[in-house]
C-alpha cells in the first residue's frame, strides 16, 4: 500500500496524541486516533486509562455526525470484542467512516485480526501499516507480552568514564547529576513494574517510586481533556523525553490518578532487612524468593510473596519474566546491581539498556558495570546497536539495544 504525505502527517498526529497516555494505560496499549472529514480534523482523542473507553471512542464523540464518510487514522487496529468497554471497531461501522488507516495489527488473541476483518466485512476500506514501527516501539512491552510471553526489559545503569557503578565501599550517591535522575523517574514512571535485587536493597536502600518533580513517592497525574480537532500538538513533542516533570500543574487536567509501578524485589532468601523502604507498603510490592524461604518474623507483612523456581542456588530469570508477564507487566524497569544485571543480560533477556555517564573517574578498585562471565576471543564479545544518546546535564544518556 502507498501512503500519501496526507496520510503520514494524520497518522503522526494519532501517535502524538497515543504518547500522552503513555504512563496511564498500564496493562492496555498507549492508543491515538484522529478522524478526517476531508481536509479537516473532526476528531482527535487517546487511551486514557485501562477501563475507560479508547482512542475511537473520544475521537468518534468529538466528530459527531462528521464522522460519517471520513478517514480515522488509529495507531492500534481496533478492537472486536467485548471487553471491559464494547468493541472499537463496531463503534467505527456504526458512525460511517469510509476508510481506517491503522499503524500496527493487534496480536492480543481476542483482536488479532479480527477488527479489521469486521470493519472490512462492513464495506470500510482498510489500511494497515502506515508507521508500523513507530506504533510498535511506543508499546514495545504490550507486543513483547503478547507476543514473546514476557515483558519488555529496560535495564538501567549508571557509570562514571572508566566503567564503574559504585566504590569498592559500595558507595553509589550519585554519580550522576541532577537533570539524568530526573530523567530516570520518567523511565520509571512509564514502566509496568521496578525490578531490583535484595544485594540492592541491602547495600542501598531504594524506594523504588516514582518522584516526578522531586515531590512526592507517588506522582499524581491528571487525566488530559479531549484535544480540540486540528489542535497542534507539536508542543507536548513527538517523544518521550518530552514529557515534563511538572505535569500536575498543566492548565485543564482534571482528576488525577497515581503512578505506581509495581515494585519487584528479587528476593531468594528473605533477607531485606526491616526498615527497607521497599517493605514499607507504600506502594504495590512484590517479593520473589526461593521455595526454602523462611522468614519468621512480620518484616514482609505489608507485601506480597510468591515463590519462583531456582536453579543452581539462583532464580530462573525466564520463571521469573512469566510470572510478571501473567500479571499483565508490560514494561519492566530494572535498577539493580551488576550481578543481577549482568545475569539477565548474558541469559539474553535484556532489551534495552538505559546507560548515564558522568564524566567522573572512580579508579580500578570500584565496582563494574556489569558481572558477565569470561569471554574466549574477540569474536564472542557481546554487541550494542546505539538507539540514540542525549546529553543531559553533563551527562550522557545511551540508549542500547543487544545484538542479537
């Protein structure tokens, strides 16, 4: 199929519009979709929130009786089954459109095809694949779930120019400066889940929430009202980087709704100590460990335990990653220590690393990056393809993806 730049530029606008849900729809995909009466905008909405209804739905209310002939523009193919809102797609056939662009097809089972083979059993001409790749990454962890099983997995690191997280104390605050931690809450708060180890939560005590605008543990964000048709939204940008801190205080936002990731403690043995912020039940929590575990006294009453497999005196990553993904974890964030990272690296389950560098020097004791085991040649090092990098600060963020 050929696009037109028409086409291009509409279904651009639909991405823009998905990308504002982009921490609010967890387990549901991050939706837009702009309705096209001719030359003209008549309809533009987002998927706010999982149980509220989607992108078709605010896009086809603000178009009205417009609807009827036009172009919708989705970035997801539209739904066809009942849910906890009614079908997307029946909604589409029963105001009139003409035509249905969408970006990317649905693999989740109960679509998977299905609303486009309705919508064009109704007479709609439909297209599919405009921007498929762009709509893809923007829910990078719904496809992964879907389709592979798992969540999409961001590790993140922090290093200084030779290589190391942390002194050989163990000492790790901070490394970076203040503008890169307060990017790494936006990557948090995008996140499905926070992932980190109990060496971690030993040596440094993490909350693992979400502080946008340096603030509060959890960060209320308010629910966006409709954009008006044809409104420009080259202002809230077109990436993720884009998404300001100070998003409670943007005019016309109406009720709120927290962001908080699911914390996940790898936690074998249960031994995090009492007082670790990550108990404090302040947010949902989950903690992993073996099926020897025995902890006798009530640190870990304000949590959730489960069991996963071991193998070897360790966790089985991939029990672990489909486990989360049965409970609907999209993206999963990872801050932990090197050797926790350094497993699910070399186990081939990272899918991209997050990586600030200072520029700061930390000497050969300090501790490394990553615990990955020996390498017999040259031939057999591991290889990063570069997404992009940003400077931050002082401080350069990488973006990298696994050769695989």
């Amino acid at each position: 199929m050929s696009f037109t730049s028409f086409d291009h530029t509409h279904m651009a606008h639909a991405l823009r519009l998905a990308k504002r849900g982009l921490c609010t729809t967890q387990p549901n995909p991050r939706v837009g979709c702009v309705i096209v009466h001719g030359d003209e905008v008549v309809g533009a909405g987002w998927h706010r929130r999982a149980g509220e209804p989607h992108a078709e739905v605010f896009a086809l209310r603000e178009a009205g009786e417009r609807a009827r002939g036009a172009t919708a523009y989705v970035t997801l193919e539209p739904c066809a089954h009942h849910g906890r809102t009614p079908p997307c797609a029946d909604a589409l056939i029963a105001a009139g459109v003409a035509r249905v662009v969408i970006a990317a097809e649905d693999p989740f089972p109960q679509v998977a095809g299905r609303g486009i083979e309705k919508l064009r059993a109704a007479g709609i001409a439909v297209d599919t694949g405009l921007l498929r790749d762009e709509a893809r990454e923007l829910n990078c962890g719904f496809f992964s779930r879907i389709e592979r099983g798992r969540p999409f997995v961001r590790v993140k690191l922090a290093m200084s120019l030779d290589g190391r997280t942390a002194l050989a104390n163990g000492e790790s605050k901070w490394i970076t400066g203040e503008a890169a931690r307060a990017d790494v809450q936006r990557w948090r708060a995008r996140s499905s889940a926070i992932l980190t180890g109990s060496g971690t939560v030993l040596a440094d005590n993490p909350h693992l929430t979400v502080r946008l605008g340096g603030t509060t543990p959890a960060f209320t964000q308010p629910s966006p009202p409709g954009v008006p048709g044809g409104e420009s939204l080259a202002s809230h940008g077109a990436g993720f980087d884009s998404i300001s801190p100070g998003l409670a205080g943007r005019e016309g936002w109406g009720e709120g709704v927290t962001i908080a990731p699911l914390r996940v403690v790898l936690d074998r043995q249960l031994r995090s100590p009492a007082g670790s912020h990550v108990l404090d039940g302040s947010t949902p929590t989950l903690v992993l460990h073996g099926a020897d575990a025995v902890c006798r006294d009530d640190r870990y009453a304000r949590v959730e335990l489960a069991t996963v497999a071991e193998q070897g005196g360790a966790f089985e990553l991939p029990a672990v990653l489909s486990l989360l993904a049965a409970r609907d974890i999209n993206e999963l964030h990872v801050e932990a220590g090197p050797t926790l990272c350094g497993a699910l690296f070399a186990a081939g389950l990272v899918d991209e690393l997050l990586l600030y560098v200072a520029p700061v020097l930390l000497g050969d004791p300090a501790r490394p990056l990553l615990a990955l085991p020996p390498l017999a040649d040259m031939a057999s090092r591991w290889r990063l393809h570069l997404h992009d990098q940003r400077m931050l600060g002082q401080d350069m963020r990488l973006r990298l993806h696994p050769v695989l």
